[in-house]
C-alpha cells in the first residue's frame, strides 16, 4: 500500500512516515503542500493520502477537493490530519469529502484507528 | 494701519487702471485688469483649500493607522503574548516528555545489556565444554529470566522510542503558531513606520538605531536570518570558540 504524506513541517512528515513504517506500512512518500502533491498523486499510483490542511501554496482542503474532482483520484482515501479544530473546518473537510480526520497532536494509536477504520470502510464497499 | 498699506499696494495701482480705464472708455482694458484682480483672489483661496484638504487627508491617513494600532496593541500583541506563552509550554512539555521517556528506557536497555553478558560468559564455557552442571542449571535459569524481561523490556523501550518520536509534533504546532506570530509582528511594524512617517513628515528617521542594544536578559537562542553579530551555529563551534580562547 502507498502513501503519499502532505505538510510543510518536515518534523511532521517523519513523524508520520515513521508511524507508518511502524504500522507496517513501508511505502511512503512525502510532499510539503497541495501544489507538489497533486502532480504527484496524478502520476504516481497512491493508495492512500494523509494531509495537513494549513500550508502555504495550496492547502490541504483544496487538496482534498482537486483529488475528488479528478475522476481518477476521486476515490482516494484521504485523511485529514491537522491542528485546525474548529467545528466548521471539520463539518468543510467532511463535506468535501474527506475520510477522517485526526487533530494535531495526536497518538500513533488514533492514526492507526483512523487508517484502519478507512481501510475496512473501504474494503466493505468494494 | 499696515494692513490697509499692504492693500492699497496690492489693488491700488490695479483699481487706478480700472478707474482709468473706465473714464477713458476703453472697454477691453478694464474687463483684462478686472480678470486680473478676481485671479488674483482665487489663488489665494485655492491656495488655502489645497492646504486644508491635504491637512484633512493626513488626518484620515493618521486616524486609520491609529485605529489600526489601537486594535494591534489592545488585542493582538496580548493575543501574540499568549501566543508564545503557549509556545514556551509546548516546547517545555516535549522537551520534559522525551526526557522522562529516555530516562525510563535507559535502565531497561542497561538491565538487558547486563544480563545478557553474564550469560554470555556462562554459554562461552558450556560451548568449551567446561561448564559445570551446577552452573549449567544457573545458566539455563538465567536464559528463562533473561528472555522473559528482554523481550517485556525492549518492548517497553519500542514503545518509548515511538512515542518520542510524536512528541516531536511540537515543533510543528510551536511553528505555526510562531508563523503567526511574526506575521503580527510584520503587520505591526508596517503600522509604526508609516505612523513615524507621517509624524515626522520630512524629516528622516534613522534606521536600525536599536540593533545593537545590548538586553540584560540576553537575545535568546541565534536565529537564522536574523543578523544580530556574530553567533555560534553548534556545539562544535562552541568547543572550537572556547579553545580558541584557551579554555
């Protein structure tokens, strides 16, 4: 399974990635905001996105939104994962269409939560 | 007495040529010296009314920076102020976090360290052939304990390492708050300037006169980019310094 982590704190990114590795998840990639990402998720494969929402360029909600509207990302899981919390911006993320959302700071136990929940939902739909 | 001096030097010789031109019946001479006298009013009085619309307008200009100020002094810098009060407590909590959990893990890794080279010297003996079978016995007991904690501990060690690992998130979440804070601080000096601008309308501000005040309490760590003199980039240019100097 390939991962594509977005955010501009590359603190954060090896945060996650190291997570990830932990999870058993070995392939993952990192893009320092929505701008580079995209490009990357149209030609690279992804199976699942993991994405700041506060970055300069392009942010991570317009992120989600470029993705769902791209006929061929549209159904990308996508996981919010940000120190944005105020009530509006999670009901904004959810109605674009993201697939969870995890507040900064957080445990390695919620992101596997999270992660694992999406991929179950996923797998019951398929 | 002066003032009426001043007009008859100013009008008299124009109202004389008006007196004059009227008399002589020259129609064309009066009607040229009367535009002359009422533009000679109006400049006057346009001049006064430049003057007062440009005073007015830098009062407008001044009113919106002071209000501007108003609002960053009352609200945002105490905001900015707890902003980094906040920043100081997520930097100590991490910093105290990853401390406790290094601490925790140092015994642990040590206690295995430890057990597994007293086993060691007891299998080298088994694996020559002159071990006894009572150290034997003590060494197989050894074995049972060691694998049993070994692998409890370094769990726990895992685990530590994994958390300090997310600790690490404050520096993202100490950053942006930082962001927003120097965006204030940008905003705030953009405001000061333009009021310093137009108070001293003119005259010249000399720049950058603080940069070299020297604080009692220190500047706090180097910041890149930042030019206040020469700093220390590590602890190596640090040791280098001290043993330039001797020490």
């Amino acid at each position: 399974m390939k991962f594509l982590v977005v955010d501009d704190f590359s603190t954060m990114r090896r945060i996650i990635k190291n997570l990830l590795i932990d999870l058993g998840y070995a392939n993952v990639t990192e893009a320092d905001d929505g701008q580079t990402a995209l490009p990357m998720l149209q030609g690279g494969n992804f199976d699942f996105l993991i994405t700041d929402w506060n970055m300069p360029g392009m942010p991570g909600l317009d992120l989600l939104k470029a993705v769902r509207a791209d006929a061929r990302l549209s159904k990308m899981p996508v996981l919010m994962l940000t120190a944005e919390a105020k009530r509006e911006q999670i009901i904004e993320a959810a109605q674009a269409g993201v697939n969870g959302y995890v507040i900064k700071p957080f445990t390695a136990v919620t992101l596997k939560e999270k992660i694992d929940k999406i991929l179950e939902a996923r797998a019951n739909a398929a | 007495m002066t003032s009426v001096t001043a007009l008859q030097e100013e009008y008299g010789p124009t109202i004389a040529a008006l007196a004059g031109a009227l008399a002589a019946g020259d129609e064309g001479l009066f009607l040229s010296e009367l535009d002359g006298l009422v533009e000679r009013r109006e400049r006057g009085l346009f001049g006064e009314l430049r003057k007062l619309t440009s005073d007015l307008q830098s009062a407008l200009v001044r009113f919106s920076i002071d209000s501007r100020l108003v609002d960053l002094a009352e609200k945002e810098v105490p905001d900015a102020r707890l902003r980094l009060d906040h920043v100081l407590k997520l930097t100590d909590e991490a910093a105290h976090r990853t401390m406790d959990l290094v601490e925790q893990s140092g015994p642990l890794a040590e206690r295995t360290a430890k057990q597994a080279e007293e086993i060691t010297t007891l299998w080298q003996r088994y694996r020559s052939r002159s071990i006894a079978v009572d150290e034997f016995r003590d060494m197989v007991r050894r074995m049972d304990v060691f694998l049993e904690s070994a692998g409890k501990d370094m769990g726990t060690v895992r685990g530590n390492l994994a958390e300090v690992l997310l600790t690490q998130g404050y520096q993202d979440l100490s950053g942006q708050i930082i962001r927003g804070v120097m965006k204030l601080v940008g905003e705030l000096e953009t405001a000061l300037v333009e009021l310093v601008r137009l108070s001293k309308s003119g005259s010249k501000g000399n720049k950058g006169a603080a940069v070299s005040e020297v604080r009692g309490s220190g500047f706090g760590p180097a910041i890149p980019g930042l030019d206040r003199g020469p700093a220390v980039s590590d602890q190596d240019d640090v040791d280098a310094l001290l043993s330039g100097l001797g020490m």
